[in-house]
C-alpha cells in the first residue's frame, strides 16, 4: 500500500467518523473506489489507536463497520486468502499468527474445561498476543462463524468463549487493560447467543461476569463503566432470586456490593450504605459452616467497606473493619488460600493504619507487618500489580509511623512509593500511577532530609501528575484530596493566596454531610492557614465548614463517650474561631460558638428526651416510648464506662460484659424501632427520635434573661487565653474581655494547687480557701467585669466553663458598690497550654462529721475584719448557675406544668447510713414545712425501695441527706450513699423519671464535674436529676460540714416555702449563715424549736465552748459557700 493511497484511506475514515449519524452509507456510495481489504486492514489499525486512546465508543463503532464491509467482500477469510504478500506482507503475517494463537487458546480452554493451571502458561507463552488485536479477532472470528454453523454448535463456542473471557480476566500478567478489553468482548458475544428470553440462566451468568468486566475496567470513562457494572449486576438478579438460585444470587449480591464501593455517581455514602446492605444480603446464604471460603470473602469485603465508611461513628466503623478482616483469615489461612490471606492481610493493613483506638504507635507497627505479611505472597514476578499496591501501603504506613528516626521512615516511605511506580505506570494502570502519586506528593511535604523548597517543589509536581488522571469529572473525592494536598504544599512555601485557593477547591467536595472527617481536615487547614496570615474571613469560612463536619460526625457517633471523643479533639477549631469572630468584632456569633463547644451530649438528649410524637398517641405508646429511651441510654453509659475501663489496653471488645451490653443496646434499639414503625409512624409519620439540635444564637441567650435587671456572665478557656462574655437584656451585642496570657497561667496554676491541696492536704485547704477565693476574684478580674454590669442588676447567672465548675464563683469577694461604674475594656492574647487532673485521685470523702474535729474557731480562725462584699451581696434576687445557655434553654422549654410551681409534696431520704448526728434534725425541720412529706430513713432508704415508690415520681421537691461519692477517674460512678452501702450512681440517676422543681443533694461533692473534659460536658450528679425531670439541682462543691449544712437547708427551705425562687432562697440562706451571730444563731434555734436532744446538745457545747456570742462562727466560706443552685430559679 503506497502512501497517498493510506492518506486516502485515513482521509475516508475520518469522514465516516465525523459524518452526521446516519450518513454512513451516502460517504461509502461517494468513495466506493477505496472499498477493499486494504480500507478493512486500515480501519483494524485505526481501531487500535482509537482504543489506546481510550475512545471504546469510536472503536466499537469501527470494528463493527469493518466486520461488515468484510463480510461483504466475502469474510474476513476470503479477505485474508486475497491478501498477497505484496500488498501487505506484515500485516498477513501478523493475522495469522493471531488467528492461530486465538483457535489454541480457545482449544485449550475447552479442554481443559477452563483449567487455569493449563491455560495460563499458554497465555503467559503468549503475552505479545494479548492486545487489541486479538479482541477484534474473537469478535471477527466468530462473527463469522455464526453464518456457517448451526446454533447448537455457536452456543457450544459462546461457552468457551466466556470461560476463556473468565480467565483472561483474571490472568495476573500482561496489561491489566487490554486482558479486561478481551474478557469484555468475549462476554458481550456470548449475550449475542444467550438471550434472556432463551437462555436466562445462562443470560443472567454472563451479565454478572460483564459486570465484574467494567467494574474493573481499566479504559474508558470510570464513572461510566461502574454504571454499566451495576446494570449488568442488577440484570442478573432479574434471574437470579435468592429463593431459587441462593448461591447465585449471593455471588451477585457480593459483586454488586463492591460496584457500589466503587460507585462515583452518586452520594458516596449512601453508596458505600448500599454496598453494606448488599453484603450482608450475601451472608444469608453465604455462612461459615456451608460457604466457608464466600464468607470469609464477603467479611473481606465488608472490612474493606467499614474501614472507608461514612456514615456512622469512624471509630467505631474501624473496629467493624477490623473485626471483618480477622473473621476472614479465619478462612484465609496462608496455607490453604495464600492469595486470599496476602489479599485480607494487605487490607488489614490500613484498617490498622487509619485506627482511632489503642495506642497509635502499636496500630502502626501492626500496620507494617500485615503489609510485611502480604509481600511474602505478593512478589513482584508472581503478582506485579498486588506487589505495587502492598508497595503503595507499606509507604504510607512508613510515612506516618512514630517509632524509629522519623527522617529515616520518610526515606522508607519514599523508596517504597517509587518501587510501586515501577509497576503502576500511567499507561497500564493510570488511577493507581495517580493514587501513588498523589501519595508521594504528601511524604514529599513532610521529607526531613534534602533541601526543604526542592522537597516542596517535587510535592507540587507529584500533585500536578496525579491530576492529570484525578480530574473532577472523573475522580471528585480523589481531585479534592489532591487539591488539599497541594494547597499544603503551597502553604510551606508561604505562597499563601494559593493555598487558600486549593482548599477552597477541596471544599468544593468534600461537604460535611459526604466527607465529614476530610471536610474537618480541610476546613481547619484553611482556617489555620487564614488565622495565621490574619485573613479572619476565610479564617471564619473554613472554621464554619470544619465545625459543621464535626457536628454530622458526632451524630453518627455511637456512644456519647465517642461524641465526646470527636469534639475534644476539634476543640481548636472552636477556639480559633470564636477568637476570629472577636477579631472581626462579630461578638454574638464568638458567643454562639462558644455554645456550640459545650456540654453537647447533655443537650442533646435532653432535647431527645423532650421530643414526642404528635397526634393521639395512646398513653400506654408513649410509656414504653419513655422506657426504651431510658433503657437504652442506660446500657449506652454502662458501655461507656465499660470500654473506658479496657481503652488504654489497645484490644478489642473481646469481654462478655461488653459483648452483653452490646447485644442488649442492639435489642433495646430495635425495639425502639419496632415501636416507632408500629405504634407512632400511623399517627405520625415523620417522628424522628435522631432530631438535630440546632445551636443556640444570641437573640435566644439574650431571651433567656427574664427582665432587665439579670445579667448572664459566661467564661470560655482555651488553650492561648480564657474569655469572659457578659450579656445583658438591653445588649445589641455581648460584651468580652480578654484575658492576658499570663492571667491564665496564673488561673491554671491557681487551678492546679487549690486541687492538689483539696485532695491531698485537706486540713491546708481549709484553712486558705478564703484567701484563695480573693486571690481567685483577682485573677478573674472581677471587679472591673461588674463594672460593666448596670448599676441596677440584681440578679446573676453565672455559666463557667471546664476546671471553673469547681469553684463557689458566687462567693467571690469583690470591691465595695463603687466597682459598679464603668471601665475601659482590655484585651490581650495566648499563653501555654495546660493539662489538668490526671493523676488526680478518686474521691471517697464523705459529709463531715463535727464529732472528729473542732471547728477553726480559734484565736486564727475567727474573722476579725468582717469580709468584703461577694457576689451574692451585689446581687439580692440570686446568682445561679448553668453548664451552658443552651441546657438552660432546654430546661426551661421542658418548664411547661403548673403542677412544678406546686411545693406542697416533698421527698426525702433521710441518714440510710445512720452515721450523721445533724441530718435527722435537718430533715425533721425541712419535712414539717410541707403539706405532704415522704420519708425513706435510715435503713429503709435501699435502692429498691427508692426505685419502687411512686411518691419519688409524684414529688415537687426531692431532697437527699447523705453522704456523696465524686469519682474523678469515673464521674458516671460517682454516687450517693444509701443504706447497706449500696450507691445510686449518676448512670443510674439518669434512668429516674422525676416531675420536681428541685431536688437539694445535701451531701459532700454532689456538684463537682468532670474538669478535664476539653469539650466541658457537664457529667456531673446536677446533669443526672436535670435529665430525670428537675428543673432546678442545689448540689456541693466540696466535702461539706454536717452541722453548718443541717442549718443552711433548713433556713433555705424556710425562704423556699415564701414562694422565692430556688437561687434566692439559697443566696438568702447563705447570707443569713455567713452572717448570723452564735447569740441570733441560738435564739433562732429555739424559734424553730428544732429538736435537739440531749446528745445533740452535747455536741453543740463541746463544738462553740470558745465561741463568744457576738461572733459569727460560720462567716468562713468553707461552711457557707459550698452550695450552688443549676437551672431555672
């Protein structure tokens, strides 16, 4: 052939390809001339370039024109038998070689019945063969043949066919590519001779091995081939039902299932959703004992589907992965299935590598050896593209290790990215030559050796390859996380436009609801990016995206110790952008971020709590509904406590108690489901108990104030500086003050020895607790904070935030009236970080009793300088308390029944340990005030009968007089004491239905929380009555002393029976306390006529022998300050 009659030919194929559909035949009629085997022989070439290019569509369309001119000149072999070696001597040559390649394959496979082990040498004898070429040949070749023999017979050679197309499918060698383009035509002519109609179990096998054909098809558009994957799945399962072809149907379940990992259209998660679904449809038939190598593929399968999971806590999906791939190699032993084995232990890999829990180091050494494991199978001559990717994921787990010399793991890391470019090369396997690349880029970023710049520089570059395969239309997730990558790149440059520009383009992606933990990553990359360069609107932007993701990801969380877990640790991200808001003067929505980081849990399920459905739901519904949420919640905290106990051990959840509990929360929650779906959803289709929360804002804290004269003051610590938000009813805007970095060192280091003396010198404590209270007053700047209060407030609500929930704010000492004026503000900026209480011990002390030592009255301990004014002398209408505005909101929404204004019904537990002289006199005094008054006393007050009495349920106030236990290390242990030593703990309080407006715990250390919650959830005894059903909890902020505590609450609900509020009447009690006389304190007693008997009179004289009657032998806040008031009043 000369070369103006090959232009002539390409010229015609150009003009048949770009022709108007449907004009075809008039192109040929006009070039009728150029219509012979040379045009044929032509149009194969340009089919082959056209499939390199990745045109499939072009390419078919070609072939299938040239199969139909030659079988018009006669066939493909008359064309053949015409072809001399003068026209086209390499060309002939080269067709009868494939010719003869395709007849003894196909030969080979029909003898061998499809034997691997016989027909893979051959085909390894024959890689040179294995092109595109040979897959227009099959196509040809059996065209052709379909006209010269009878249907029985095409049928026979369709089933060859598609077995041979089954195991060039799977043939390890060769280009991955072109052997799926081969399998690919040969299952496409057998749907030509297998119809649906015909032959639909045949029909329905090959469109499933169609379906695994583009799922991994390596060419053309992905996206596209995935589609064209599902539809052949779902096309066998036309056929394939599970009642009658279980195992078929199974096999196709599992393939579909993997499509849907793989899906690019779509929600991603909901498609990785669908796989999960799809799997476990599996296992119904596939099970251990029958299938047990299906199985262990499926648990394969479905750890590779938790670990990239969405939805749900990550966590905990992690764990899942894990624990699949394990029940796998249960299976997959190196011995019987080594493949299988090397495949799971690659997986498990980087399960191990992306593990939340355990220790962090472990999980990656654990991660290196699977992938260690996996290489001893996969080798590079055996199984090139497996060795690559075990390749790939050993440098990833290099790149992030921790032991050994970090520089040194980021060579290994390195090394192993470039051995795997050894095999994923673009043109054979372009999305994996991306994946690597991509990867590269990142232990670029991070390289210790070299020139810092040129690193960055070959990061930039890798990024930019990987793009050339991730681009948006095709790759989204991976397009994003390229971009992000390189916008890290561009930040160590300091080319900072840039960065915030690739973030911003990752973001375009990565949206919360999709990608919540990549959202967060990426969102506070461009909000540190931003903040750092002062650019506090981009810093505000990315903060905003960043903190929406860690709110869908705490909703997906299991438990609400993992919820916890999730917001602790993006606590800097709520930090800095409350910090950008005050830097750009945005000073209510600062607040409304605070809000949003505090007390979370509580909220929410006191939120959860108050949802019912609508309509005429009958009452007996609605009991059981209120059950189950009980009961579930409980076992919820059982197993938070649980696997709080085993967290630091690194294993998994293999105690029965945790097993138990599990299984049990699964049984409660479907129930619950049961219940909604039965007996709720006829009423009211759209109940959902999963109601988000939303936050907060300004205009509702300020509507929180019930008039003009309250004022609401809120601190905020991190981990740079501590805030203090001041809110009044007339303010347009909160007002802050910013304390000085070195203000919070002195706070934090306040902090931790008014801690360490509390527990470990308690006698020292004591003693200084009024001095440490004023240097506390000057610390918090307190003075100048009221000055910014109007004159004429009278009422405080106090909201403190972490390690400041441990102190009497309320007894603050500040300046005279004159520190009611008005100040200039100051601000200032970032200190050290602190870390407090971990080596703190759990606390077992229990109400004092007066018996075991004299009160500090003495020379020394007798105030001679009557103290200054505190908090509750500035303001007479009360100071209260609230973890946050927003449990305060919720609190108050639940404050709807006339009937908790009602203070006529009073429960009591009375002294169940018998060993405090005062509180049988306490609860004598406090039940003779009331209509109605139930007692449990001494022995009688067990668990069992507090749990059974309906008068706990019926009360308006319950009041406890006891011991208390706080657990530092455990809060939800902490407790208070009932007879026969049993504790009601705060796991149990929570499953108490109470109606109250109050329950008093007079006892020691019922108020205390736990301080070293980063996200300042309230768990505490208050936030255990406050989720029962009381709108108000008076609670202790320390070991209490049982005599001054006996007249406190008898004098509190003295001012409570005058229909004052909760916090007036204790601010009342308080002062009236701190400020009686021994002289006004017996006359007040004789008053009452309290019912001292003589042995409590004994100890009163041995207790104030030295005391004089002017004195005031309780003024020390250690006797008065102790009590605080959480909630409404």
């Amino acid at each position: 052939m000369d070369e103006q009659s090959s232009k002539a030919y390409l010229k015609l194929i150009n003009a048949l390809l770009t022709c108007p559909s449907g004009k075809e035949s008039e192109v040929l009629r006009a070039n009728q001339e150029l219509i012979d085997k040379n045009l044929i022989l032509t149009m194969v070439e340009v089919s082959e370039t056209l499939a390199e290019q990745g045109n499939r569509k072009a390419t078919d369309w070609l072939q299938n024109l040239a199969e139909q001119l030659a079988e018009a000149l006669g066939g493909l072999e008359q064309v053949k038998n015409q072809t001399t070696k003068q026209s086209n001597p390499a060309a002939l040559s080269t067709s009868e070689g494939y010719f003869q390649f395709l007849m003894q394959v196909l030969q080979v496979t029909a003898d061998s019945e499809g034997n691997p082990q016989v027909v893979y040498p051959l085909l390894q004898a024959n890689l040179d063969k294995l092109d595109d070429k040979l897959a227009q040949f099959l196509r040809v070749w059996f065209d052709g043949k379909l006209s010269e023999i009878e249907l029985e017979q095409a049928q026979d050679i369709a089933v060859i066919i598609s077995e041979f197309s089954n195991l060039i499918q799977q043939f390890p060698l060769g280009s991955k590519a072109i052997n799926l383009e081969i399998a690919i035509t040969g299952f496409e002519i057998g749907l030509t001779t297998f119809t649906l109609e015909a032959f639909p179990e045949e029909w329905g096998i090959i469109q499933n091995n169609l379906g695994n054909g583009y799922k991994d098809r390596i060419r053309g558009h992905r996206a596209e081939n995935l589609e064209q994957a599902i539809a052949c799945y779902q096309n066998a399962l036309r056929v394939y039902t599970c009642n009658k072809f279980p195992e078929l149907w199974a096999a196709t379940q599992n393939n579909l299932a993997n499509a849907y990992v793989a899906r690019i259209y779509g929600e991603k998660t909901e498609n990785l959703e669908q796989a999960i679904y799809y799997y476990l449809n599996a296992l119904q038939v596939y099970t251990h004992e029958a299938f047990p190598q299906q199985w262990s593929t499926i648990h394969n399968n479905l750890g590779a589907t938790y670990s990239q999971r969405i939805r749900g806590d990550r966590a905990e999906n992690l764990k899942m992965s894990i624990q699949a791939y394990h029940a796998a190699l249960q299976v997959r032993t190196r011995e019987a299935f080594p493949t299988d084995w090397a495949a799971t232990q690659s997986n498990l890999a980087i399960a191990y590598g992306n593990r939340i829990r355990g220790n962090r180091a472990d999980n990656l050494e654990q991660a290196i050896a699977c992938n260690k494991n996996a290489l001893l199978v996969y080798t590079r001559e055996a199984f090139p593209h497996a060795w690559a990717m075990t390749q790939n994921n050993l440098a990833v787990a290099y790149r992030e290790r921790i032991r050994g010399d970090k520089a040194t793991n980021l060579e290994m890391s390195i090394q192993a990215y470039h051995a795997a470019l050894q095999v994923r090369t673009r043109e054979a396997f372009p999305t994996d030559w991306a994946a690597t690349q991509s990867n590269l880029a990142i232990a670029y970023g991070a390289r210790i050796r070299g020139n810092r710049a040129d690193n960055l520089e070959q990061a930039i570059a890798c990024c930019q390859s990987a793009l050339k395969v991730y681009t948006r239309e095709a790759f989204p997730e991976q397009w994003a996380r390229t971009q992000s990558n390189l916008a890290t790149a561009y930040r160590e440059l300091s080319q900072i436009a840039k960065a915030l520009t690739y973030y911003k383009n990752a973001l375009e992606v990565f949206f919360p609801t999709a990608f919540p933990l990549d959202c967060l990553r990426v969102g506070r990359n461009l909000g540190d990016t931003a903040f750092a360069a002062g650019f506090w609107t981009e810093a505000i932007e990315g903060y905003d995206i960043a903190i929406e993701a860690v709110e869908q990801s705490r909703t997906w969380a299991s438990t609400e110790a993992r919820r916890e877990e999730i917001l602790s640790a993006a606590i800097d991200v709520y930090a800095n952008m409350v910090q950008a808001c005050i830097n750009t003067e945005q000073f209510d929505q600062a607040l409304e971020y605070v809000e949003r980081s505090k007390a979370r849990n509580l909220v929410e399920i006191l939120v959860t709590k108050n949802l019912y459905p609508k309509g005429n739901i009958p009452k007996t519904v609605l009991k059981e509904l209120n059950r189950l949420r009980r009961e579930i919640l409980s076992e919820q905290r059982k197993l938070n406590m649980e696997e709080s106990i085993r967290s630091t051990d690194g294993g998994f959840d293999s105690s029965t108690d945790i097993k138990q509990n599990r299984t049990k929360l699964e049984q409660l929650t479907k129930q619950l489901d049961q219940l909604i779906k039965r007996d709720i959803h006829p009423f009211d289709p759209a109940f959902n108990l999963t109601q988000k929360v939303e936050p907060i804002s300004f205009q509702q804290i300020k509507q929180l104030l019930p008039d003009e004269q309250t004022a609401l003051i809120e601190w905020y610590v991190t981990s740079e500086k501590f805030l203090t938000f001041i809110v009044t009813s007339c303010s347009h805007m909160p007002m802050v003050w910013q304390a000085s970095p070195e203000d919070l060192q002195t706070l934090l280091d306040w902090t931790s020895n008014y801690i360490s003396t509390y527990y470990n010198n308690r006698q020292k404590w004591r003693d200084e607790l009024d001095y440490r209270l004023r240097q506390l007053a000057d610390i918090l700047n307190l003075n100048h904070l009221l000055s910014l209060i109007p004159i004429d407030c009278q009422r405080l609500i106090l909201i403190p935030h972490r390690f400041l929930h441990m102190f009497p704010l309320h007894a603050l000492e500040v300046g005279g009236q004159e520190a009611k004026v008005n100040s200039q503000n100051s601000a200032a900026e970032l200190p050290n970080n602190f870390t407090l209480g971990e080596s703190l011990p759990i606390s077992t002390q229990i109400r004092e009793e007066n018996t075991k030592r004299v009160l500090p009255l003495a020379k020394d301990a007798i105030i001679q300088q009557k103290r200054q004014n505190c908090l509750l002398d500035f303001y007479p209408g009360g100071v209260s308390y609230a973890p946050s505005c927003q449990l305060l909101q919720t609190v108050e929404a639940r404050h709807t029944s006339p009937q908790q204004h009602n203070l006529g019904r009073l429960f009591t537990v009375q002294n169940p340990t018998n060993d405090l002289h005062f509180t049988d006199l306490e609860v004598t005094a406090i039940s003779s005030q009331f209509d109605q008054a139930y007692i449990l006393a001494k022995q009688a007050a067990t668990k069992e009968a507090l749990n059974q009495e309906e008068a706990l349920q019926n009360a308006n106030i319950v009041h406890f007089s006891c011991h208390g236990v706080f657990n530092l290390a455990s809060p939800l242990e902490s407790s208070l004491l009932l007879a026969n030593n049993e504790h009601l703990t705060l796991g149990e309080i929570f499953e108490v239905n109470l109606g109250c407006s109050l329950v008093t715990l007079s006892a020691c250390e019922t108020g205390l929380t736990n301080i070293t919650s980063l996200s300042d959830e309230y768990t505490s005894l208050p936030s255990g009555f406050l989720y029962a059903g009381s709108s108000n909890v008076v609670s202790s902020l320390w070991a209490v002393d049982d005599l001054s505590t006996t007249f406190l609450m008898i004098k509190f609900y003295e001012n409570l029976k005058n229909k004052t509020s909760a916090a007036i009447a204790l601010s009342q009690a308080q002062r009236w306390l701190r400020n009686t006389t021994l002289d006004e304190l017996e006359q007040w007693i004789q008053q009452r006529q309290l019912p001292f008997d003589n042995k409590l009179r004994k100890l009163w004289k041995q207790l104030f022998n030295k005391v004089q009657g002017s004195d005031q032998p309780f003024a020390d806040p250690l006797y008065w300050a102790a009590f605080t008031c959480q909630g409404l009043y």
